[in-house]
C-alpha cells in the first residue's frame, strides 16, 4: 500500500559575494613601497655625503632656473634679494652681466669648434695634408684653439740648424692659411726647439734666436698662403723653455710651431699687457726728473733785521756819558745817552 510522505523542498540560497575588484591593490602597495625605497635611499645618501657635497646640493636647489639654463652663477653669491637683480642699470656687473658674458663666451666656443672641423675637413681632403696628419696636434685650449706643427726625427719641418722651412711644412701652412681668415680672432706664432745648445751658449746666436726666426718665417709662408695682413698679434720665440711632456728635452716632437686662434678674453689681455700706462719715457729729460728722487727741503729760519738807531734827543748838548746796552733781541748796539731819558724801545726804533 502507498504511503503519502510529505514532501520536503530545500531551497539553498547562493551567498551573494563581493564583486571580484582584481589586481589595483598590488599597484598600489607597489608604487608605496618603490616611493618608500626612495626615500630611504635618500636618506642613506644624506648620511654618508660631505658637508662640501651637501653644501652644493642645496645650491642646486637654490639656483634659478633661468640661471641653470643659461649657465649663470648660483644666486647666493648675488647681493640682490631677487635671484638675477642687481643696482647697475648699465649691466656691467652682477648676474646679467655673467649671463651676457657666458653667451658670448658659448658662442665663441662654436665659432671655434667649426674653425676645427675645417681643419679637419681640409686635412682629409688634401692629400698632401694627410700625409703630414701625424704632424699636426689640433686641440682646444683655455686661450683658444691651438694648432702645433711638430717634426720627426725622419722628418722635420726645418732645415737643420737654420729657419729655412721644408716645402712640405711650406705646404701645411699655405693651406691652412686661407682658413683662419674665416674669423675675426687673431692668432699668436710661437716658435719651440729642442735643449740642445749651441757651442757657443746663449752668448751668441742660440735657441732664443732659432725659435723667433722659425716663427717669423711661419708668418711669412702664411701670409703668402693668403693669411690677411695684420692678422698676426703675437710672434714669440720661446727657445726649449716649454718642452711637450712626458717627452725628453731633446725629443724631435719639441722642435715644433705653435699657432694660437685666440679668443677674446685672451686677446684682450694679450692688448692690456702690452697698452701704453703711466710709464715715464726716459728719453724726455722732464721724465727723468720726475724720477729722481727728491731731496727734503731744508726749513729756513728767518734772520733779524738789525734794529735802527734812535734818533738822538732834542735836547742841549752835554759832554756822552757811558753807553747802554739796548733791550731788543736784536744785535746790540752802543747809543749815547741823553740826560733824563730811558733806554729806547722796538716800537721807538721802528
């Protein structure tokens, strides 16, 4: 027989969990932790840097950012409280001044650079010119581009002993002397030889001569190669006094010529060293009076003038009786004496 059992439902109800939110978290915590690395790096670099090192990182800090641009100087060296100002209208001190300067300076700087790639430009395009390359030393310089020829012990650029100059030398200046005309900047010769001396010492001709006349014969092969007249400021000759370093004094790569582009600034005190001061010019005897020294001048003491004698009193003649000495300072004097009279005084002689 069927049995009726109730029927019993269960209904489970599915928990409504949280939306999936994915991975933001984790970015999150990872750029905390990287900002809290660097932190921390910062901290350990503070600790181990030098007051010096700490000193020049706060004026990093403190520098403009128009001067950081512009290569200008760090602000607290200004007297001004804003970074850049300054009382001179003129604008021949102070920040801008610098900025002005440094700009110059930057542009020169290119010129400079240019002059060098055309050297080069020139020195691979010639043949002959780059035959002799390991002759030529070009570098940049505080004073200016600087060009040196130097000789080989097979071969030098100048006949031995003498300034006669090699065609090949000859043909290294008169190349590159169209060049240097491209800019305004003037150029210094110096001549440079070896230390072996002459056997008769320095009395006679010797290296100082040799160089000067090496340098000057330089000038003359680049002023024919095209080198503009009035060009040259400077032709010296500087003997074995500035050897090439680590090389030995009677090394063959110290016989050499040296040819400065020079920029302003040593251009300038290239011109102020050799201005005309305050000098006296001893040909003028008047300047050479002025030299002598001069001799302290000796007081003069005034000299008494001798006091007059008193006019004699109007009175009748009696026979002189005994002389009296005068009170003036002056030189004395012996006056007759009158009968009921004093002795004269300065205001009575005068």
């Amino acid at each position: 027989m069927k049995q009726n059992h109730p029927v019993i439902l269960v209904r489970k109800r599915k928990a409504n969990h949280a939306a999936h939110h994915g991975g933001s978290w984790k970015i999150a915590y990872a750029d905390f932790m990287t900002a809290m690395m660097a932190f921390f790096l910062v901290m350990w670099l503070l600790a181990i840097a030098s007051p010096q090192e700490l000193t020049q990182i706060a004026e990093y800090f403190r520098t403009p950012l128009k001067v950081a641009l512009t290569g200008g100087d760090k602000s607290s060296t200004e007297s001004s409280i804003i970074p850049g100002g300054g009382d001179d209208p003129t604008q021949q001190q102070g920040l801008v001044k610098k900025q002005m300067d440094s700009a110059e300076k930057r542009a020169e700087e290119m010129r400079l650079n240019k002059l060098r790639e055309k050297l080069d430009e020139l020195i691979e395009s010639d043949p002959r010119l780059k035959a002799l390359r390991p002759h030529l030393l070009i570098k940049m310089m505080d004073e200016g581009l600087r060009i040196q020829i130097i000789d080989s012990q097979n071969r030098p650029m100048f006949k031995t002993g003498s300034a006669q100059v090699e065609s090949y030398m000859r043909d290294i200046l008169r190349g590159i002397a169209p060049i240097l005309n491209g800019l305004t900047n003037k150029i210094s010769l110096s001549g440079h030889t070896d230390d072996l001396p002459y056997a008769t010492g320095e009395r006679y001709y010797s290296n100082w001569e040799l160089s000067a006349d090496r340098a000057n014969a330089s000038r003359r092969e680049l002023i024919a190669g095209g080198l503009a007249e009035g060009k040259v400021l400077r032709v010296v000759g500087m003997a074995s006094t500035m050897n090439l370093k680590p090389h030995g004094g009677d090394d063959a790569i110290n016989r050499r010529i040296t040819i400065l582009v020079l920029n302003r600034a040593t251009q300038q005190g290239i011109e102020h060293e050799n201005a005309e001061g305050n000098a006296t010019e001893i040909d003028n005897p008047d300047g050479l009076k002025q030299l002598a020294p001069q001799a302290p001048a000796t007081p003069v003491v005034p000299t008494p003038a001798p006091t007059a004698e008193p006019p004699a009193a109007q009175s009748m003649p009696e026979p002189p009786a005994a002389a009296v000495q005068a009170t003036d300072t002056g030189p004395t004097a012996a006056i007759p004496a009158a009968p009921s009279a004093t002795s004269p005084t300065n205001s009575d002689s005068q």
